[in-house]
C-alpha cells in the first residue's frame, strides 16, 4: 500500500518533470538534426551545383529550340521532342550510333581480356614482376593529350613507323588515320591500349583477393590450369568484373579526346561517335546549335543509365543467390 | 511513426536545400554582372556611373580578345591600355582562346555582360550579330570610310556593318625554289589549274612530293579549299554545281596520282607547314602568318591560280573590332572612340606587323610595303580576298562550310565521289539553312 501510494505520489511529481525532460530531449533531437543537416549541406549543395543543376540545363536546352538568337535572348520556343527526332532522323546519327556501339564493345572486349590475362600473368611471383607491372600503366599515367598525339604520329600515312614497320617487312602501308575504312579500328587500338592498366589493375586486386588455399586445394585434386582458371577464376572475379565492365562502359561512351585528336571523327563521318557529334553539333563551327547538342548529350546519359540499371539488378541477383 | 515521420522531413528537407542551392546559383550568375565586368547591371543606377566615364574621369572598359599568348607586358597589351588612357578609361584585357572566344561571347551576350569591346573571328561576326549581340556602326558611331571594301565584307550583313577589321590575312601558294629547280618548273609558268598540275607531275618524277594543304574537316578544311572552289567560279550557294565538282576533282586527283601526301586529309594547316618545311615538298597552300618562317627556308610565293588562268579568289581571315550590346548605351561613344585609336594606321600597321597582318586601309597597307617591299605579294593577294560570310550568307555560311568540309573529307578519303559527296552536301546544308 505504502509503497503503492509512494510510487503514486512518486508518479504524480514525477509528471511535469518528465514533460520537461520530454521537451528538453525534443529540444536536443531538433539541434541534433539541424547539425545533422548542417553536415549533409555541403554535399547536398556540391550535388546540387555539380550534378542536379547542369542536368537540368542540359534537358532543358533539349526541349527547346535554341538558336544563337533565342540563346541570347532566352526565349527559346518549347519544341517537346522534335530536337530528339530531328537528330534521329539526321543521317549522321546512324552512322555515330553504330560507330559508338562498335568502339564501345570492341574496346570492352579488347581491355578486359588483355587486362585479365596480363593480371593472371603477374598474379604468379616472379622476378622483376613489379617493374613490369609498373610499366603497364604508363598509358593510364600519360596525359591523353600526350598518348593520342604520339599515337596519330605512329599513324601517320606517310612519315608514320607503324607504316615505316609494314613497309620493312614487306606488307602494303595502311591510311590509318586517313581512310574510312581504317580510322575507327585506329583510334580503336590506341584507346585498348590506354584503357588496359584501368583493367589490369583492378583485376590483379581482385585477384590477390581469392585465398591461395582454394587453388591449393584445386591443385590436389587434380585439376590443370586451364580448369582452375575457368573454375575458379573466373566466378570469383565475377563481382570485379561486373564492376569493371561497367565503368569501363560508361567511360568508353564518352570517349572523346583520343578520337578528337586523332582524326576528328573523320574521314568524314567514318570515326565520328556520338560523343564527338555532340561536340561538334555545339563547338564545331561558327554557329552553335547548343539544343541538338544537349539532346545527343542526353542520349548518351540515358545509355549509361539504363547499363548502370543492369549492373544493379545483375548485382542484385548475385547478392541473392 | 517517428522513423516514418522524421523520414518525410529529411526528403523534405533536402528538396528545400537543392531548390535553395540552385536559386543561390542562379542569384549568383545574374549577379556578377555588374560586379565582374563593371558593366551596369541596373540601367538607373549605371547611367550617373557611365555618363561620368564618359566625360573622361575614368570607369573600366572591358576587352576581350581572341590572343591568349599576348601577356601584360606585351605590345599588344601596351598598345590597348595607352587608348584607353587616351580616352579617360581604364582597359581591362582578356584574351581567349579563340573557339571558347565565341561561347564565351555569347554566353555573356545571354548574362547581359558583354565586354564594350570584343575583337572576333571575322566569320563570327554575323553570328554574334544574328545572335542580337553586336551594336551596328549607325549605332555606335565607328567610321568605316577608308576601310577596303572586300575586308569589311564579313562585318555588313543586310546592308549594316557590325564592326571593323584589325588586319587582314589570306592563303596564296609558297613553293620550295630549289625543288622547282631541279624538277625544271618555271614558277612564273604556273598560271591555272592545268599549269599547276603539269608542275606537280614533274616534282613528282624526280621523287618529291608535290603539294601539301590541309584537307581536314573542320573549319580550316574548308577555308583552304574555298580558293580552289572559287577559282573554278562555284558559288556557295550552291555547292554541288558543275564548277564546285571540278574543284573537288582537282584535289582528289593530287591525291590519287600522288601529287599531295594522303596524310592532307587530317593535317591542319600547321601540320601541312611542317610538311613543307622539310623540304621535300614543292608547293603548300598556306597562309599570311606563315611568311617569317617561310622567308627563313627560302620559300617563295605566288598567287593562288583560277582554273583558267588568273588569281582564285581567297578567303579573308583575321578578327574584327565589335561593340556588344550594353545596357547603358552611353558607353558606346566612348568604346568607339578606344577601337578608332586601336584601328588608327600607325597603331594598326604596327599591330599588323607583329600580328601577320595586312592593313585594311590604303594607307596602311602603303605603310607596310614601304617598310618591308616583300608584302607587296600578300598585299595584292589580299586586294582580291573575300569574305566567307559574304555574298550576304550571313550565318548560312557556317552551315554550308560544314557540308563542304564533309563532302572534301568523303571525296579525298575514297568515300564517296566528289559529285556524290557534293550533292549529298548541297541537300544536307539546304535542310540545315531551312532548319534554323
């Protein structure tokens, strides 16, 4: 009873007290989320600034129709989708839309499997393996600047060595750069061979990943390199290769210095990609047309989501199985 | 209910924050206006500020110029702070590169910052003045009186002149004398097309390149194409005309017989002047600017020839003095007055002179033959020079230039026959005119 009654009392002191700590908490929560978003600012504003806003720009230069004058002007008439049809309908754009799809899956193919054999070589110990390994990624340190102009010299149709080489072993010289069949498997090679250290790289950590006993334990029950390479190997790298085929992906999309310097997207259109197309659309003469840019900018955006979409549901089936 | 609840106010708050961000932004980029270039941004408040620039007792001028390898100390830079000290002004210079030049004007054109004073490509000028960018000369009170016709031509559009030339530059053909020598060409024989061929084909026999241009698809492709496709007496408005086909023939036959070097059709004109500076090569097509290192070589120069006997006419280059809409339009009469002591002869021949240039005045061009009699050739090469945005193409020639440009690079390459490529060019250009 007494206890009943003091626990009573207790509660009914108790109850202003409690209100005023229920307050004073409610006070803290709201300082702590103000801080908390004090916190967040920064990198909601870089967002903001870096990334939302000229997303915004960029559809809305598509939607319009901009010429110099209403660029200036800024009353731009509304043209819904009719930059998106007018580029569709361009012959240019079959051309860069098959062009983009050829350097992009050729380059992946090239890299990945050049870049995972390299890595499997230099997973085994041997002597000046760390020399060579470092000189593997040369092409990735050189500035593309750099690589693509020696490239486009090594090239060269008259005084190039790539054709000095072909001429001393007897084989006809090529117009690397200068003939519309050749241009695209030329910028092809230079740009393989810049992006193998990306994948070397990142497979030989994924490889230094997989513990040494599981080949061990391959080894002992008999199964040859070839095998522990396709059993073992490979599925372990799966999760690093996924991530590598897809930046490698979106990475190749947007290409546009090494084809810019080496050929321009020429002879005519034969290396033009959709990445050089949109540069010349709003940069390449003297009369910008800034809205068809922004919609081949836009189209190549929506490509590299929708791969980046696939990456996420095949990740995500992986996680659960 | 209170995961949920403070779930709501997070997104919420976020939304606030980008909205708030991106309003901060816009706040900014309109409001460096006035504070950037000292152009007023408020036309109340500006016009006390610029009336007593006006009356001399200083305020900044803006100047942009397409010369990002003229520093502080340099002439050039002298030259445009002494005429706006002379006019009671500060100049404050900006010099950029000259692709970005263009972007840049325009995006300050849309800002409503534009510099008072802009030094442009000649053929950007008609799209700045399509753009509503660029002040008329009725407008801003430059005089234009001396200035030689066909140099102005690229700064009249519909009868209105939207600036005035620094200088002018043109193509014409240098040779190597040693190799017309040897191969027992008479350059003073080499008057047409087929003269000029027949030389080619005699260089060639005694194992040395013929000719090298730049055949590349950009811009430079079709300025150093255009002599040829004047020359044959082809017309721009219709670019796949008998004429215009013969011109493009010439070319891919050099190309095919050996003449030029496959390697025209991705050089610029920098690259093609490193081809002929090795010696190796008879003829390049090339341009004013390249006159010091050619006289170091040895190399000679000749007029570009008409099919059929005669100079081609060629393409002027070289940038133009505008004046940008403002605001205040008190500023004018004092940016003219800066461009009138830039354009003056003696500052304009001393420019010129370092620049490459050739006046665009009589007088100015007297100045310099009289002190370097070696211009006389560039002189008369400019005398005979049109603009590429003439003919009152306006910004259509951008269009235009980039299907010429198309179809040399199909035809040189193999990809298409010159008639083809050209016809192909003339519709895609008729579509794009009519687009825009």
């Amino acid at each position: 009873m007494t206890r009943s009654t003091e626990s009573e009392a207790g509660a009914v002191n108790a109850a202003p007290a409690k209100r005023r700590q229920a307050k004073k908490n409610k006070a803290q929560q709201r300082k702590a989320q103000l801080a908390a978003w004090g916190f967040i600012a920064p990198v909601v504003i870089y967002l903001a600034a870096a990334y939302a806003y000229p997303l915004y720009r960029n559809i809305d230069l598509s939607i319009h129709s901009y010429t110099v004058t209403s660029f200036v002007t800024g009353n731009a008439p509304f043209a819904g989708f009719a930059e998106y049809t007018g580029i569709f309908k361009n012959a240019t754009f079959a051309a860069a839309l098959l062009n983009t799809t050829i350097f992009v899956f050729v380059s992946i193919a090239f890299q990945f499997a050049i870049g995972l054999a390299l890595a499997v070589f230099f997973a085994k110990r041997f002597r000046l393996n760390t020399l060579l390994r470092a000189l593997f990624l040369v092409p990735w340190l050189l500035p593309l600047l750099v690589s693509a102009s020696t490239w486009s010299w090594m090239l060269n149709s008259d005084s190039g060595i790539v054709n000095a080489f072909l001429k001393a072993v007897g084989a006809a010289p090529i117009d690397w750069l200068t003939s519309p069949t050749w241009s695209l498997i030329a910028v092809l090679i230079a740009n393989i061979w810049i992006g193998i250290p990306f994948n070397l790289v990142i497979m030989y950590s994924g490889l230094q990943s997989i513990p040494d006993d599981i080949f061990e334990a391959a080894s002992i029950d008999g199964a040859g390199g070839w095998q522990r390479f396709w059993r073992i190997t490979f599925p372990l790298l799966r999760p690093v290769s996924a991530i590598t085929l897809l930046l490698g992906f979106v990475y190749t999309l947007k290409v546009f210095d090494i084809i810019w310097i080496m050929t321009r997207g020429g002879p005519a259109t034969s290396s033009t990609t959709l990445a050089i197309w949109s540069y010349q659309l709003s940069f390449g003469s003297f009369l910008p047309d800034f809205s068809s840019a922004a919609a081949v900018g836009n189209v190549l955006i929506v490509v590299a989501f929708v791969f980046a979409l696939v990456y996420i549901r095949a990740r995500h089936r992986l996680e659960t199985t | 209910m209170t995961v949920q609840a403070s779930r709501k106010a997070r997104a919420v708050g976020a939304a606030l924050l980008t909205l708030g961000t991106v309003a901060a932004l816009a706040a900014c980029s309109s409001g460096s206006n006035s504070s950037n270039t000292g152009t007023p941004a408020s036309t109340g408040a500006g016009t006390s500020n610029a009336s007593s620039t006006a009356s001399g007792s200083g305020g900044t001028y803006n100047f942009w110029d397409p010369y990002p390898q003229y520093n502080a100390t340099s002439d050039w830079t002298k030259l445009v702070e002494s005429c706006g000290t002379r006019s009671g002004v500060t100049i404050k210079r900006t010099g950029y590169d000259t692709t970005a030049l263009t972007t840049q004007a325009l995006l300050a054109a849309q800002q409503g910052n534009a510099p008072d004073i802009l030094l442009v490509d000649n053929p950007v000028v008609s799209t700045l003045a399509k753009a509503g960018a660029l002040t008329t000369t009725a407008q801003n009170g430059l005089s234009t009186g001396e200035i030689a016709t066909n140099i102005l031509g690229a700064g009249v559009i519909n009868g209105s002149t939207y600036g005035v030339p620094i200088g002018a530059n043109t193509l014409a053909l240098y040779y190597n004398p040693k190799i017309l020598s040897q191969a027992g060409v008479n350059p003073a024989s080499i008057t047409s097309w087929s003269t000029l061929t027949a030389a080619l084909a005699k260089v060639k026999a005694i194992g040395k390149t013929g000719i090298t241009f730049s055949g590349i698809n950009t811009e430079e492709g079709s300025f150093q194409f255009l002599p040829w496709f004047w020359g044959s007496g082809a017309n721009l408005t219709n670019i796949d005309s008998p004429q215009a086909v013969a011109a493009l023939t010439l070319w891919t036959t050099w190309l095919k017989d050996g003449y030029a070097p496959n390697s025209v059709i991705q050089d610029t004109q920098t690259t093609a002047w490193q081809e002929f500076q090795t010696g190796n090569v008879a003829f390049a097509e090339n341009g004013t600017w390249q006159k010091a290192t050619a006289a170091q070589m040895g190399a000679k120069v000749i007029q570009i020839p008409a099919e059929n006997g005669g100079s081609a006419p060629v393409p002027t280059g070289g940038e133009f003095f505008t004046i940008p809409v403002q605001k205040d339009s008190s500023r004018y009469a004092t940016s003219a007055k800066i461009v009138q002591c830039m354009s003056a002869t003696d500052n304009i021949v001393k420019t010129d002179n370092t620049l490459n240039y050739i006046a665009p005045t009589k007088a100015g061009q007297q100045a310099q033959e009289s002190a370097d009699s070696s211009l006389s050739d560039w002189i008369s090469a400019v005398g005979v020079a049109k603009a590429r945005t003439g003919d009152n193409l306006g910004t259509k020639y951008p269009l235009i230039s980039q299907q010429l440009w198309t179809a040399v690079q199909k035809a040189e390459s193999g990809a298409a026959t010159p008639s083809a490529a050209l016809s192909a060019a003339q519709s895609a250009a008729a579509a794009a005119i009519s687009k825009g």
